[in-house]
C-alpha cells in the first residue's frame, strides 16, 4: 500500500473534490469521476457531461487493466457524403475541416451523441467505492455555491478566431443561457476573479445523482434536450440517446526500453503513441542533446511517419479495418528509423491547410493508496456553442473532425466515432510495477505532448515534475511546431537544414500533460504550467 495518493489534473477546484473523495474513503475510481465531474462544472469549454471521452483503469489487487471508451458517435441520421461539396481546407495539424457555413464547427449539426455521463456512470458502476451520489455531490457544490473563473480558462476564452475557424469567445456568446453565464453585459467574457454559478447544471446534476444517468439518455431530460436540439436542426434523436453504449476494452499494450506501456485502442491516440516510441527506440536519445536541433529532427520525423499512417489507417474499428499489427511493428518501426537515419523526411499531406483548432479537451490522473490508478481524458472537442435552457452545460462539437470525404479511415457515417488523439497512458516496469500514469488535452497534440513527457523520464532521467515543465515541439503537418522557449539558434539550424519553423508565441503549449510517478520515495506529480493545474497530494495514516 502506497503511504499517499494523489490526484494531477488542470483544475484546482476538480483536484480538490478528488481528494475529498479519496479523504472520505473512495478508491481512486471514485476520486476520477467525482474530479471528472467537477471539471465539468469548472472548466466548461473544455469538458462536459455531453462530451466524449477515454480512460483507464488500473486495479492490481483485482487485476483489473482495462479502459472505458465513451466516444461520441455521428448521429444516425448523419451521411457519409451530406457535407463533401462544403469542404473549404484542413487545419494544418489534421484536427478537423474547414466547410462553408461552419455547419460542422458550432451550432446544432456539429453535435455528436453526448457519452461523457455514462462513461462516466459505467466506470463507477463497475470499479467504484462510495455510492453515486457521493461522487456526484462535489460538482453539485461547485454549481450551486460558485467558483470563479482563472487565468488559463479566461485566456482560453479570448482565443482570437482565425481564417475561417470560430473562436471561443463567439462560442461563449452563441446562445443567450451562455452569455447569461460566462459573458458581461456587453458581450465580452467574465474578467479573471469573476464569481460563476451554475444553478441550471446544478439542478441537472442533482437529479442525475439521485437517478444516475436514466433521465438524461431515455426520460425527462434527454426528451427536453432533444426537443430543443431538434428545434435548432440538430440531428440527434431520442434514439442516438437511448441506444448509446460505453465500450470496455483491454489496454493497447507495446514496450519501451524494458518498460510496458499500456494506451487506448483506435479511435483513441494510442496506436500513435506505440507507433512513434518503435521508431524512436532504435536512436540513443539520452546521448543527444536535449532539445537539440538533432533530437528535434529525429523526434518530428517519428511524429510525422506517425501521423501520415494516422491520416491513412486509424479510424472507428467497427467501421474501419484498423491494421494495428503492421502499425504497432516492431521491424517496420526499426525500417522507419533506418529511412530517418538516412536522411529521408516524411510528408503529412493536407486539403488547403487553414487555422489550427481550439484545444478544448481536459485530463485527470488519479493514484490511491492501495496502487489503483485511473488516466482519463475528456472533452467537448470544439464545444457546439449551445447550452439547452435552463440546463446549464455545453453540447460536444465532435462533427467537426469528422473527414467530410467519403471513403475514408475518418469519414462520416451514422454511429461511427471518429478519431482522437486522447491517449490517456500508463507504463510498467520489468517487474510489472506502475511506473507512470499520464495524459493530456491539446487536440492532435495530446499524443506528442504524451510522447515527449514519456522521452523525458525514460531517456533524460528527469523527475516528473521537470519532464512536464520541459520545452516542447511536435511535427503534425510538414512544418515544426516549437513553443517560444526552444532557442532561436536551435531552430535556425533547423532552418538551414530545409525546415519550415513555426513559432508558438507561448512558452507552455504543444499538448499539456498531467501525470503522477511512483517512485520509490513515493508518488511524484507533475502539472503542466500552461494550464491552472496541481499536483494535490494526501498523506495516507
């Protein structure tokens, strides 16, 4: 038994309701969803009880390994071919299309079948402490007695929209029970400081707590929030609810110089992940400089050959022949790093490349004092800008990702989920001890944050909270990303070598991990600067 928990997440207020649950004798699958649930209240844009989400969960006492998949599929009145001749670009890091008329980007249609409540009810269901509605009861108080709104959530907020793409202030002020909320008068967002309440939500909250998720996928409340959709355009139906399933599936499981990693199945980023630590372990990373021009190219490369494959081959196995097999190969992995050894660069292609997208995703990691572990992340991706009146919360933008194309790994069809980068993670020593338990939000950036975090312990020996905080970059496109604290003359070496450079204008962005590790001196949290996030410890009698 481990002498402390610990829950790392971009909240404080969610990280507190975890160790309240964990203080009042939950396991750390009560504390996940009872911090899930408050991240819903206190992070509106990012995440919602109408969004999509991936977790893991970890039970070595019972030996439980699995993840709960509560993606959000198309609706089933949806087509493959409705939106192909509205299709104007891609942004540039592949995480969704640009149409005309942004039916996919805000607004009714770019809705998909809300799953974050009942992943989150299935996952207490099956592995949970406490009872429901002792889970539930810290996010009620959030909405009832109020939080304020922090730096991170209101530089969010005043994202600028840029060349086609809809910004969030504009999905703050969509519909009138969201201004109500989050807007002043005169239309701007609420300044840091401001008080927020959410009586709408918290009502919705209190009577799920007494019947869990029933109301909300087949009475009262999914029939009040169908009629309103229904009334907007939307193309969710009473039966989207109704027949929507959590999936339960066994962890995707690769290695790593000795260590497991265990990640989520397509559509999850997981395959990603696994596929670009193959094709960097052949290199010595340890022996090049950190963030150094040649570790960047090397790095990008991967990334790169990895998102390509992505593109091509990763999508909703019930819809999508998913060759894991060749993706996941260890030889062709040693085969890619053999063409980058050489010199070769790998090409992303993309359709007009506008804007990048909104990060509108959000990330808990949980460990308790018996070792049970939970990763989860969550989402709206990029929020519909629609709140039902008097409900309180944010429908998911999930269409939005959806590849308007026919005939494609990301193509639209009635039921289908699309892909994720969300890859919430853990490693394994050689002895089959956990070792890390990690994850982020950041939209296409989530698995290469993942990846350099993993790099970072694993080959530079870094302690967790200095992996987190480390520098980052990512290739998504044909370009490299780097954030504003990679030295100029790194990157003008990149340059010279035929590199195009893009740089971030913020220090701490490119994914934004949260994690904990269990060390032998006890748990070691790291929370990433570019959010509000903490790393709330409790110290175990």
């Amino acid at each position: 038994m481990n002498q402390e928990a610990m829950v790392v997440c971009p909240q404080p207020e969610a990280a507190e309701s975890g160790i309240d649950i964990l203080r009042a004798g939950g396991n750390a699958v009560d504390a996940a969803v009872a911090t899930a649930l408050a991240q819903t209240v206190v992070d509106p844009l990012m995440c919602g009880i109408a969004g999509f989400g991936t977790a893991a969960v970890y039970k070595p006492g019972e030996r439980v390994h699995e993840y709960f998949d509560f993606h959000s599929p198309a609706p089933l009145a949806a087509r493959e071919e409705m939106w192909q001749d509205l299709l104007e670009g891609e942004t540039p890091d592949g995480f969704g299309f640009i149409l005309k008329g942004r039916v996919n980007d805000i607004g009714p249609q770019s809705i998909g079948t809300p799953a974050t409540l009942k992943g989150l009810e299935a996952m207490h269901r099956a592995h949970g402490r406490l009872p429901w509605k002792q889970v539930v009861e810290p996010a009620i108080r959030w909405a009832e007695d109020g939080f304020f709104v922090r730096p991170g959530m209101h530089a969010f907020w005043i994202d600028e929209p840029t060349m086609g793409r809809v910004g969030n202030l504009e999905r703050l002020q969509y519909c009138e029970d969201s201004r109500q909320l989050y807007c002043r008068p005169d239309g701007r967002p609420k300044p840091i400081g401001a008080p927020l309440r959410n009586e709408g939500m918290a009502r919705v909250l209190r009577q799920i707590a007494e019947e869990g998720s029933e109301p909300f996928y087949r009475g009262d409340l999914a029939r009040q929030m169908v009629a309103h959709l229904q009334s907007l355009g939307a193309l969710i139906t009473l039966e989207d609810l109704a027949q929507y399933e959590v999936t339960r599936n066994a962890p995707l499981v690769g290695s790593y110089r000795g260590r497991t990693v265990t990640t989520n199945q397509p559509p999850g980023g997981g395959a990603m992940l696994l596929q670009m630590l193959n094709i960097l372990e052949p290199f010595d990373l340890g022996a090049l400089e950190h963030n150094g021009p040649e570790y960047i190219r090397l790095v990008c490369e991967a990334m790169k050959k990895a998102t390509a494959d992505k593109d091509r081959f990763i999508g909703d196995p019930k819809f999508f022949d998913v060759p894991l097999q060749q993706l996941l190969s260890k030889d062709l992995a040693r085969e890619a790093a053999a063409q980058i050894r050489a010199g070769q660069r790998f090409s992303v292609e993309r359709v007009n490349p506008g804007a990048p997208v909104p990060r509108d995703t959000t990330h808990l990691s949980v460990v308790d004092g018996d070792g049970n572990a939970v990763s989860m992340t969550h989402s709206l991706a990029m929020p519909s800008g629609i709140v039902t009146p008097g409900m309180g919360f944010f429908y998911n933008g999930c269409m939005g990702v959806f590849d308007p194309r026919p005939g494609r790994a990301g193509s639209i069809r009635p039921g289908k989920s699309r892909f994720t980068s969300s890859c919430p993670t853990m490693t394994f020593t050689q002895d089959g001890q956990l070792d890390v338990v990690l994850g982020a939000p950041g939209g296409t950036q989530i698995a290469m944050g993942v990846l350099q975090v993993l790099l970072n312990v694993i080959d530079h020996d870094m302690e967790m909270q200095a992996a987190v905080s480390a520098p980052r970059f990512s290739s998504t496109s044909n370009a490299i990303d780097v954030c504003n604290r990679i030295p100029r003359h790194t990157t003008r070496q990149l340059e010279a070598d035929g590199y195009t450079v893009r740089r971030n204008p913020y220090n701490y962005t490119i994914g934004w991990v949260h994690a904990v590790q269990v060390c032998a001196d006890g748990l070691h949290g790291g929370a990433d600067p570019g959010r509000d996030g903490v790393a709330y410890q409790l110290r175990l009698p």
